[in-house]
C-alpha cells in the first residue's frame, strides 16, 4: 500500500508540473485576464506578486504545492472566492452526475453483454451491436439536443431549470438529473458492453464452462456463476479508465443542461486565467483518476485469487 501511495503522490506531481508548465505557455499576461480590463496597475502588480510571476515555472509551481500542502488552496481574482467556496457547490453535482451514468451505463451493458456474448451471431445479437456502435458514433452534445428537444421540449417529462438538489424533492432532482446521466451514460454503455461481449464468446469456449454445462447446469447460472466472473476483468479495467475520464464528457454535457458543475467551473477558471485554481482543481482530478484505477487494481485479486498469490 505504501508503494502504491507513493506511486499516486509521483503522477500527481508529474501531472500539475506539466500542466502548470503548459498553462504559462498561453500568451498574455494572466493577471491582466483574471483582475479584469480595467483593472488598476496597484491590483495588477498585487494578483503578479501573490502568483510569483517573476520566478521560474518550477519555482511558481513549488511555491504552489507547498501552499497547497498548508491548506491554501488558492482564491479567485475574479470574485474573491476561495478554493474551497467555488468548489463546494460545483463538486456534488458532477460527482452525482457521474455516478448516475457510471449506474446506468453499467446496468445495461452487463446484462446485455453476457446475453449478446451467450447468443453470438443471432438476430437479437446484432441489433444490440448495431445499436452499440450507432451510440457510440454519436456525439454526446447532438444526443444530448436530441434528448432535450423530445423528452424535455416536447413532452415535457424532464424539467431543464438547472441542478436541484435532492433536499428540493427526490422526484425533482431526478427530473433534473435524468436526461444528463443517460447522456453521459449512452457514451459509456457501448464501450462495455462490446467488451464483456467479447471476453464472454471467449469464456464460454474454456473446458470448465463445457464442464459445468454438461452437469447439466441451468444456461442462467453458468452465465452468472462462471462466465461474468472472469469475463469481467477486461470490463472493471476500462471502467476506471472511463470512470476517472468521464469528466471529460461532464463537461459537455453540465453546458448543455445547466448544471454548473466542476466541467463548467474548469472552462470559466482557464478562460479567467485563474492558474492557481486551475491547478488545484487538475490535481484533485489527477488524485481521483490515480485513486480509482488503484481501487481497480485492488479489486482484481477479489475477482481471481491468483492475483493474490503473486
């Protein structure tokens, strides 16, 4: 475990240097960008001092960390916020947001995945690839529109005000929070479901399926009992990938619906030129992808015990 901590504190570090590094290649001066056009010389020179322009970029970047490391987390020269004030309302709702999709991506492919795998070359096999391959050739913001002009527009199902929270009311949250996760999530499903369908076809060739089969097995309980289990390590690999790269795809989909979560919070922050913020919000997403594909590695030797033994 602590090689592992260790591991995840070096991709952290690795990945803010390189961002902070490629951050000041942007032209202009950030300070102009984040105090404003009008912003006095005094309030220029002030935001230039606090971020160490003059020093060098490791130099700007250390000094970073080691305030980062005594809880200071950055403010913004825009509004006066800190870190933690801006972050705390835009977080809970991507996380939500991820979630969800990651759920519901999840609760069809599975199952359409053994049962695609099972029935190879059928009819009800290829319009599920079929399907899979014309979701996943479909661009999330025109699906998104799709989703918003029929079920939200039209007939009026989802309601498109913006993020509510849970404590407003179960059912309006979900009207809120549905069309978005099945947006996210309608990227997500294809990629696992023609993955689990892959390794299922192979499973089901292996001597100790034949053997269970020939017990006489119900089909149901060969699928769930010995297929799924090691057709599933393909699948958990790419789901922390997916998981830890879903903001990506969040930050489309928060624009499209309104939700002002950590994607919108991104893109206001980079063209502010709020560089502090910026970094701090890339290491907490270098910290969470690190942290979940470890989980993933983890989770492997629960999955096959021969993980364990090396």
């Amino acid at each position: 475990m602590g090689v592992r901590l260790a591991q995840l504190a070096v991709v952290v570090l690795v990945v803010t240097l390189l961002f902070y590094w490629m951050l000041n290649l942007l032209p202009g001066n950030p300070c102009v960008a984040a105090t404003g056009g009008a912003a006095t010389p005094e309030r220029i020179a002030e935001c230039e001092q606090d971020r160490n322009l003059d020093d060098p970029v490791i130099v700007q970047w250390a000094k970073w960390g080691g305030d980062v490391l005594t809880g200071d987390f950055g403010k913004s020269y825009l509004d006066g916020r800190s870190f933690g004030e801006a972050i705390s309302n835009s977080l809970p709702r991507t996380l939500l947001l991820m979630a969800y999709s990651q759920l519901l991506a999840l609760g069809v492919a599975i199952p359409l995945g053994v049962w695609s795998g099972y029935r190879q070359g059928s009819v009800g096999d290829k319009i599920t690839s079929g399907g899979a391959f014309a979701l996943l050739s479909t661009p999330v913001f025109v699906l998104g529109l799709v989703l918003m002009l029929v079920f939200a527009v039209k007939l009026d199902w989802f309601d498109l005000s913006g993020y509510r929270p849970i404590s407003e009311g179960v059912v309006a949250h979900f009207k809120v929070m549905f069309l978005p996760s099945v947006t996210l999530a309608a990227g997500l499903m294809p990629v696992y479901l023609r993955l689990l369908r892959t390794d299922v076809i192979g499973t089901l060739q292996e001597d100790f399926v034949g053997t269970a089969r020939a017990k006489g097995l119900p089909v149901r309980h060969v699928l769930l009992h010995h297929v799924l289990r090691p057709s599933s390590f393909t699948l958990l690999t790419i789901f922390g990938i997916q998981a830890a790269q879903a903001v990506n795809g969040a930050i489309v989909v928060e624009f499209l619906f309104d939700l002002d979560g950590v994607g919108s919070l991104l893109v206001t922050w980079v063209a502010a030129r709020e560089f502090l913020l910026v970094q701090t919000l890339v290491a907490l997403i270098a910290a969470v992808f690190v942290t979940v594909t470890t989980m993933v590695d983890l989770l492997y030797s629960v999955l096959d015990p021969r993980v364990r033994r090396k």
